[in-house]
C-alpha cells in the first residue's frame, strides 16, 4: 500500500485547538459561546451523533444546550423551539439534528433557523454566500474535506478535481468552494447519469466521493498518483464502518487517501466547532 493515509482526526484535533484558543479568547473578553443542540425523536444514530458533538463542544469550552423533543411533536413545535432559540441572545449556534422523524420537511425546518447561527451552514443564504465568494458559514463536511487538503500541503489551485456525488450536503457545496476564487481548482460535478464515471474520474488530480455506496469506488476510477477523499460513511452487515471507496485497492493506485472511518467524520464536528466560535465572534461585535 503507496499511498499517504490523510489522518483526518490528527486535523480536526488542529482545528479544534485552534477553535479552543478562539473560545478562551471570547471568554476573556467576557464572551460566553453556546451551541443550542436540537434532538427530535429517538433514533439512536442521530442521538449518539448529538452527544459527540456536545463532547467536542464541552473539549472546545463551547458550552451546549440540548432541547429534545419526541418523535411524534408537530413540525409546528419544533419550528417554535428553532424560533425561540433565534431570538435567545445567549445562544450563538442551533444545531439541528438531521434526518428529523418521518412525516416532517428536514430542509423546510431547517430554514427555520436564522442564518447568524446556522452553524451547519445549510440555510440559502450561507450556501449563496459561498456563491457570491462570501463564504461564512460553509457547510461543515465540504470545509472539512478542504482543510485536509490544505493541513496537507495538496495544491488545489490548478488541479483538476472530481467531485462525485451533488447532493446540497456535500458534493455541490463542496464544488463551489474548490472552484472559488483563492482555491481555484478545475472542478467537474459527476452523479448517477454521468456517463462513463470511472473514465471521468481518472480525469482528476484529486477525487472526492460522497455517493453514498459502500466500497463503489475502486482502483479503475483512479488515476496513479491520485489524492482521494472519501466522505462515505456506510454501516456494513456486519455493524463496521466502510467509506465509498475500496480503501485497499485505491490505496495501491492513490498518492493519498483519506481513511473511513477517522478521515473526513472526524473533520465535520471540527468545522461545526469552528463555525461555532466564528458566530460568537461574529455576535461580539
Ligand atoms: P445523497 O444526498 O444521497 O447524495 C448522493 C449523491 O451521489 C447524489 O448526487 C447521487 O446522484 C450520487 N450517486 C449515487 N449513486 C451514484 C452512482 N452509482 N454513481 C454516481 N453518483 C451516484 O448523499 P450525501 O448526503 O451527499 O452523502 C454521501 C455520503 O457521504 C454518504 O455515505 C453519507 O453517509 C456520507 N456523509 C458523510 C459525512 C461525514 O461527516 N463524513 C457527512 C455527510 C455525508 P444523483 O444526484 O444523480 O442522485
């Protein structure tokens, strides 16, 4: 196996110093910074989700409040919760915990939350700053797959980068922050109706993929001396954690890959963190 292990968790503890250090500086300054953490239903994925996130929170001296509502609540209450948090001038970030139950809109609740603590980075008007170059909350797993990048010294600029997968989460974020001016890389968006995907994919200096299909990826796809990032997450039969690429064959062909788990999972919490001390600095003012 040739290629560099992209040891995502080693970033995300530089991240998550760096967003200790910006959280202490706040609290001299008599600054508090509080992420509103928000759980509806029981389902054990998205709750041990939650309480990770809380744990880095705590690590950071982030303090958290956990709202939970059951699975049966109206959109309407949970609406009403997102709303009263808004108007909290003590809470800096709202973290809603996505999937919500069957029945309630994910992405129309989640407009709910006022752009100023949308520390996921998903509502329009954060991903249409990251259109107009205006980045300020960038969605956490494209910003996290950029600092690997970055931590490592991988020339963006120039490159030509495939991004496969264009869902709103990861892979069409992700395509406009490479091609922003600064980063300024060569991106192609591939997805289920792109024809000859594994010919397109070779194309790339740097492959990112975030379909969602375990193992899908293997050595064809990539070109020798390649850096792959691998942002799936998929739970196999046997309850491990596999990305969407074929680690050990990739990594025969790759110059760098990214490992599942403990690549880019470990970075979206950071970034959450991170864009959690930057709402606090942003609120200060
Ligand atoms: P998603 O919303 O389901 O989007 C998947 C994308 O992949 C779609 O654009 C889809 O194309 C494309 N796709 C599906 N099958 C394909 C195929 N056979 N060939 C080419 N493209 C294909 O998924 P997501 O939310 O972006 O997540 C993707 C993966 O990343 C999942 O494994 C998820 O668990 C993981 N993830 C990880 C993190 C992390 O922290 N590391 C965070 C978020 C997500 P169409 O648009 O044409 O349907």
């Amino acid at each position: 196996m040739g290629a560099q292990v992209l040891d995502g968790k080693a970033v995300a503890r530089t991240v998550l110093d760096e967003t200790a250090e910006r959280v202490a500086a706040l609290r001299y300054r008599g600054k508090e910074t509080t992420l509103a953490t928000v759980l509806v239903g029981d389902d054990p994925a998205s709750a041990a989700y939650v309480r990770s996130k809380r744990r880095r929170a705590a690590e950071v001296g982030i303090r958290s409040v956990h709202h939970e509502l059951a699975g049966d609540v109206s959109q309407d209450r949970v609406v009403d919760l997102l709303r009263r948090l808004n108007d909290d001038p003590s809470v800096d970030g709202i973290l809603l915990q996505l999937p919500l139950p069957e029945g309630m809109d994910d992405q129309g609740t989640a407009l709910e939350i006022h752009p100023s603590k949308d520390v996921d980075g998903l509502h329009p008007t954060n991903l249409g700053m990251i259109v107009l170059d205006r980045p300020v909350f960038a969605p956490c797993t494209p910003s996290g797959c950029l600092r690997i990048l970055q931590h490592y010294g991988i020339p963006v600029r120039g490159a030509n980068v495939v991004v496969v997968g264009r869902s709103f989460l990861v892979g069409r974020p992700l395509a406009l922050l490479l091609a922003a001016r600064g980063a300024d890389a060569t991106v192609t968006i591939a997805h289920s109706r792109t024809q000859d995907l594994p010919g397109v994919a070779r194309r790339a200096d740097i492959l990112v993929v975030a379909v969602g299909r375990p193992e899908m990826v293997n050595a064809a796809y990539v070109r020798e001396g390649a850096v792959v990032i691998d942002v799936g997450i998929n739970r196999t039969a046997a309850g491990s954690l596999v990305g969407d690429v074929k680690y050990d064959e990739v990594a025969e062909v790759a110059a760098a890959i990214t490992p599942v788990p403990g690549g880019v999972g470990p970075m979206t919490v950071a970034m959450l963190m991170h864009n959690t001390s930057v709402a606090s600095e942003l609120r200060e003012r």
